[in-house]
C-alpha cells in the first residue's frame, strides 16, 4: 500500500500477523474515508464502542445466526480500533484523551460480552457463572490487557524513542490531571482519574522495570545509548507475541469458537487457565530482563 500506509503502523516488532494481513490494511482504507469525511480520530473509536457493545449484546442470544452476527460487528469495531490509530497519525491528531478512550472502549466491548455471557448462562449455572465470569473479566482480563499494553508501549519506548511511543508514568499523568478543571474539562478529567489508575497497575506489576528505568532516566537524562537500546530489544522482542496472544485476536478466535460450539463458559475458562499462564511467563521473562540490564548498566556508559 506504500509508505503511507507504513507510516500509520506501530512496528514491525510490535504488530501481530493477524493485524497486518486482515485489520491493518482494513483500518488504513476506514482511515482514509473518514479522514477525506473529516472525521475526527476520537469518533472513529466512538462509533467502535457502539459496534462492540451491540456485538456483546447479541452473544446473549442461542441463536447462531445472532451469534455469527455479533462476530462480524466485533471484527467490524476492531476494524474501527485499528482505524482511530492510523487516522490520529496520518492526520497528526494523536491526543492523550484519545489514547484513554481507546483502551476504555475495549474495555467496554468486553463488559457487554461478559455480561450477556453471564446472562445467557445463568439459568443453567446460577450465580457461579456470574463468579467464573468476575474473576476471568475483572481479574484475569484486566491485568493480562494492563500488562500486554504496557510492555507493547516499553518495547515501542526503546525502539523508537519517546515520541513514538505512548509510554506513560502516572507521576506525570497526575502532573496534567491537577492542571485541568472540572468545570471546563469534565470529561477529560473524568477519564484521567481513571487513566492514572491503570497507569499505576501497570507500574505495580512491574517492579523490576520501574527500578530499571529510574536508573536509565538517572544516567541517561538526555539519550538513552544506542547500545542499551539495542540490548533491551533483543530481550523484549520475542515477549512481543505473548503480549499479543493477551490482547485482542486470539481472545476474539477462542471467545468465537466457544460461543459457536454453544459452550461461551469455556472463554472464560481459557482466559482463567492459559491466558494467566502466558501472563506469568511473559512478567517473569520480562522482570528477568530488566534486572540483567540494571545489573550491567554500568558498561553502557563507556
């Protein structure tokens, strides 16, 4: 599609084959027509919320003409999620609030999964699906996407430097919210509450990074060397496809297969069972990391 199109991708690194073979190449051809529309970035991920919420709303139903239905619309709002993104950087409107209501309406797609999901199944399990599907949404889910993300945005951070990066730190997030007021900026203040929140899940689950990055800011405060740059890559690349496995596309094929097949508790199940598998692999793999190179770091400034 030309380099257009490669400018609106995150990296090579960072992008699952699923995406660049299927949602990619979708999201560039929405970016253009919405921005040749004039639509803003932001409404692209609006008009996502309402398909993926409308697509949780059918998997209540056991009907499988319902359910194919409510599988297409969950592509189509992922389309729509990759759109927002490669329209912000063709027309250079990458905000923070964008960012947030990004990641919010995942969220939300999969709040109206679970619920129908749970709906769906209560006569038969009672309260117990309600408890399976807590703990597989508000447990499993939330940190296996916290984490995924982040470690996405800490490989984007050293491969591409900050500017290319959407790495934050709820020190500085919290920095921006005292700024805003709640009169004049309700909204964004709103979600910032929330943003900072998450920010700093993402910090307390990773306690060797943080140390590791304090002391890269430490020596390092204008430009990271080259050579730790590298040295980190290496070792976070190949985490790269598990962070990918705990974000969108094997959840939607696992979640899919299982409302299909008339069992939608076994998501729930593999997310419980697998998914935190890969989690825990993928935190200790990448702490392991960050306390080999702060051990080193020393040789990094010669």
């Amino acid at each position: 599609m030309g380099n257009e199109f490669v400018s609106t991708l995150k990296s090579a690194d960072t992008e699952e084959w699923i995406d660049i073979l299927f949602y990619r190449p979708a999201g560039y051809r929405w970016a253009l027509l919405f921005r040749r529309l004039g639509v803003h970035p932001n409404m692209v991920t609006v008009f996502s919320i309402i398909l993926g919420v409308a697509s949780g709303v059918l998997f209540y139903y056991k009907d499988i003409c319902l359910n194919v239905l409510g599988i297409l619309l969950l592509v189509w709002a992922n389309m729509y999620d990759s759109a927002d993104g490669q329209l912000a950087r063709l027309t250079g409107q990458k905000t923070l609030l964008g960012r947030i209501l990004d990641g919010f309406a995942g969220d939300l797609w999969f709040l109206a999964i679970y619920v129908a999901v749970c709906l769906r199944l209560q006569p038969e399990w009672g309260i117990g699906i309600w408890v399976l599907g807590a703990f597989s949404g508000l447990v499993c889910h939330a940190k296996q996407c916290q984490l995924a993300d982040y470690y996405r945005n800490i490989h984007l951070f050293f491969l591409k430097g900050k500017e290319n990066s959407e790495l934050d730190t709820s020190r500085r997030l919290r920095e921006s919210y005292r700024t805003l007021g709640w009169k004049r900026d309700c909204l964004q203040k709103l979600f910032l509450f929330f943003y900072i929140r998450y920010t700093r899940s993402q910090e307390q689950m990773t306690p060797a990074f943080q140390r590791f990055i304090s002391e890269v800011g430490r020596r390092f405060p204008e430009t990271v060397p080259q050579s730790l740059r590298d040295d980190f890559r290496r070792g976070s690349r190949p985490l790269m496809k598990y962070a990918n496995a705990l974000t969108f596309n094997v959840r939607a094929i696992v979640l899919s297969v299982s409302v299909l097949a008339g069992i939608p508790w076994a998501y729930f199940v593999f997310e419980a069972t697998v998914l935190n598998v890969l989690f825990f692999y993928m935190r200790f793999r990448h702490e392991k990391h960050c306390n080999c190179l702060n051990r080193n770091i020393d040789r990094y400034e010669e």
